[in-house]
C-alpha cells in the first residue's frame, strides 16, 4: 500500500470511525458484498469501503478522496443491472456505502412530501407513507433491498410509471455533496421554482458520476380507495397495444399498470415455479396484467373493468380474462410476473436488454427482430416482457435448448446486442430504459447517442467533476 493510500484511510477513519471503514487488511474480511454487481458479472476489488452516518461525513470522505486523487464508487442497495455501483480490480478506489444513511427526516402531510436519506430501502418507504395514509408510488422488483438514493440516481422506473412516471417524477428536491465536497441543499419541496437551471435533474439518472445524493424530498399521493388485478389474455402484441388504448379510455389515470409477458417467459416461470399456477398462458401468445386504482369504490372500480374488458372480447383482443378476487389473489399475479426474472436465472445464464420503443411500433420492433434473431442465431429464445404501458420492453435472449449457457453468452453476448440494439435505434427507441448505462452499456453509448447530447454531458462532467473522480467509467468513456 503506498503512502498516500495509508494517508488516506488515516483520514477516511478519522471522518467516520475506525469501524466504518473496512479494507482486505482486516481480520476476516470479507467485502464482496460490495465488491460484486448483483447479477454476479463482474467483482472488482475496493481499495476501502467506508460507511459514513450522516450528510456531513460523506462530504468529509468526499474532500478527504479528492484531496488524495482517489476516484469513489457510491453504492446503495447495490442491486443495479448495469455494473455501475462495484469497483474496478484496481485496489484504488473507495466504494462509499450510503446504507447508514437511513433516517426519514419528515412527512408533510399538506405538501403531501416525504423527506428521506438516500439509504432508505424503497419497501420501507412505501410502508412509512403507508402507515400515514399516502401513497409512494415508486415500485419494482428489487423494493425490498434497493435504497432511494440508488433509484433517484439511476432513475429507477418499474411497475407504475404509465400513471406516475419514473423516480425523477417523484421527486421534488434533492441534497448532495458535490465532487468537491460541498454540500448542496435544494430540499424544498416545491412544485414551482423557476430560479434558473434545473439542478435536481442534472443528478437524477447521473449515476453517481456528478455528485453523492445524500437525501431527497418525494411526491405523495392519496391512497386509493380500491386497487383491482386483472389478468388477460391475447392473441398478439398488436392487440396489447390496443387493449392499452381501449384501458387508457375506460380508466384514465386509474390506469397504473399494464404489463406485458410473451408466451415463452410465462413457460419459464410455469416450470421453475410451478406453485404458482400461472394462467391462460398455455393458449395464448402473450398475457397481460392491468391494475386499476380507483379514488371511488372497489365496486367502481369492478364496474369499470368489467366495461373495459366485455368491450376488449367484442373487438376480439382478449381471449380470456380473470379479476382477482382478494387482495392475496392480486399479488399472486403480481408476484408471477416478477418471478419471470428469476426463472430466467434458474433457466441458465442470459442475454439481457431493457430497451424502450414508441408503444406504437412496439409489435413491429418485435416481429423484425424476433425473426433477425432466429435466422442469425437459430434456436435461440426469446424472453419478452415488461412495461407496455410506457414502452419499455425486457427483451431478453436465452441460450437454444440444450447448449451450454455460459458458453453462449461469451461467444454470442457482442453480437446478439449490435442486432438488438441496431433494431432499437431503426425504431428511435432507446437502448436502456430503466436500469442505466452503468459500465456495461457505456462502450455503447456513443453509437446510439446523438453526438451533440454526448457533447453536451461531457461538457457537464467537465464542470462539475474536472478531477473526475465521481464513479468514472460509467455512462461517459473517454471519447
């Protein structure tokens, strides 16, 4: 270890506590909960991981790292799908762990706003306004461990977005410690505030490369009276985007839900998951999942769907259906589409895409590129499913039966993502929709980002992290 690391964790340890920073030097060390991404591609190698407990002291590690030239990897829940929150292998850089950082700082009951530190789970967020009547209506999958700090900076989507948007939607204010470590408070929760540039959304979607989002300021809304499941099933992607339609006419802003699932998905959880006797999926192309929330009644809110739904089967969208029943039966549906990433896991080692298209040229984007991919790549399987609501399609490729999975991925990863990716940009789609660009798809982003954007980011990198110590390598590469 050279002189300047030893000065630095001297002064990491003197800003937190001796404890909260961990290095391979401690007994018993183990930190490759840090060190490896979540869906175990790629484990680095952290020169420390210091944990600090307040705003304060991240700002201290934040000038301690920039004094030394030592670049920092911030880190919530550590469950991003882009590599975008580990270390590198070069022992040099310092994962900062915001998990200490979990205080809910206050509730506004008439502002209808959350103020919260960035290492608040997201569950228990949702659980917190709960328990006040209100709604946080951020959802998805990974709830249970991901913190808000990581879905603000990478402006998680999931479940809900066709009716409240993504994190960035959500949000009213932000706290963050600059690449300089200063402190930047813009916790006002306002809803208006026209006093120059937009500094909150300059960090939200940065993924840590511009500054350390310490706490935030979240939209609320009223819980709602009634909140009904349905599932459906289809012949075709095309009449998904027309039930879409004919859902946005009959329930409005009730609508915030609408997932899609291709045939070959639900196989997958139907045989890995067999206990959780998936429906109507044997028959039919493609299911869909609506949720309707209604401010008025459940019996509202049946009413409606029943309209929309007898009026889906007479124009021939949709071959069957089932309303849950129960609260228990919803999240029984709910919980099959969320095990399809897990059965896809337990399927073997897969080719994964979370890309977004215009809803209206989503069946076309399929049809073409499901057959691109069978002729280029015969016996390949394709796992779509994901959010039509607003576009954003998990367009996975599984390995042919049979062929070694992990074999597959090395030899066909490059080449099934220039096909996947080349569709997306024919389509004016975009080649991460939710997850981020991480490390994993920034050797990508200069082929399918306008030139000027990029241009426009960089020059703001530039401004705000000239040291560029925050996060490098992710989203920008060096041009």
């Amino acid at each position: 270890m050279s002189e300047r690391q030893s000065t630095l964790l001297a002064a990491l340890r003197q800003a937190v506590g001796a404890a909260q920073v961990l290095t391979h030097d401690d007994p018993g060390a183990d930190l490759s909960a840090w060190e490896q991404d979540w869906r175990k591609r790629v484990h680095g190698r952290a020169l420390a991981v210091v944990r600090p407990g307040s705003t304060a002291e991240v700002a201290e590690v934040v000038r301690a790292c920039a004094a030394a030239g030592v670049s920092i990897v911030p880190q919530g829940g550590n469950t991003g799908l882009v590599v975008g929150s580990v270390p590198d292998d070069s022992g040099t850089q310092v994962v900062l762990s915001l998990t200490r950082l979990n205080a809910v700082r206050g509730l506004d009951a008439a502002n209808l706003t959350l103020t919260v530190e960035a290492g608040c789970v997201l569950q228990s967020l949702q659980e917190h306004a709960r328990q006040a009547g209100f709604l946080l209506p951020l959802s998805l999958a990974a709830e249970g461990s991901c913190t808000i700090g990581g879905n603000l900076a990478t402006n998680a989507g999931g479940t809900q977005v066709v009716r409240y948007g993504n994190a960035r939607d959500l949000c009213l204010g932000l706290e963050v410690v600059t690449a300089q470590g200063e402190v930047w408070n813009g916790l006002s929760g306002l809803r208006k505030d026209n006093t120059g540039y937009d500094l909150r959304d300059l960090y939200i979607g940065s993924e840590g490369t511009l500054g350390v989002i310490t706490a935030a300021t979240l939209k609320l809304y009223p819980l709602p009276a009634a909140q009904l499941t349905a599932w459906a099933a289809l012949p075709s992607l095309d009449a998904a985007v027309s039930l879409l339609g004919l859902a946005h006419q009959h329930l409005g802003a009730g609508l915030t839900g609408f997932e899609v699932m291709g045939q070959f998905a639900l196989s997958l959880v139907d045989k890995h998951f067999p206990n959780l006797r998936t429906p109507l999926w044997r028959d039919s192309p493609y299911c869909v999942l609506l949720e309707n929330s209604d401010s008025e009644s459940e019996t509202h809110a049946r009413e409606q769907f029943e309209r929309l739904l007898e009026t889906a089967f007479n124009q021939g969208l949709v071959s069957d259906a089932v309303v849950a029943e129960s609260l228990s039966q919803a999240q029984g549906l709910w919980h099959i589409r969320e095990s399809i990433p897990l059965a896809q896991a337990e399927e073997g080692l897969n080719i994964k895409h979370d890309i977004s298209i215009p809803v209206s040229t989503i069946p076309a984007f399929c049809a073409e590129t499901d057959a691109l991919l069978q002729r280029e790549v015969p016996g390949v399987r394709l796992v779509n499913f994901g959010h039509l609501g607003d576009g954003n399609l998990h367009y996975n490729v599984q390995a042919p039966e049979g062929e070694d999975a992990k074999k597959f991925l090395a030899e066909q990863e490059t080449r099934v993502n220039g096909l996947v990716f080349d569709a997306v940009a024919r389509y004016h789609g975009s080649i991460s929709a939710e997850h981020g660009v991480g490390s994993l798809k920034a050797g990508h982003l200069p082929h399918y980002k306008d030139p000027v954007a990029l241009g426009l980011m960089r020059a703001i990198k530039q401004a705000l992290d000239p040291q560029q110590t925050m996060n490098p390598g992710r989203v920008l590469v060096s041009p």
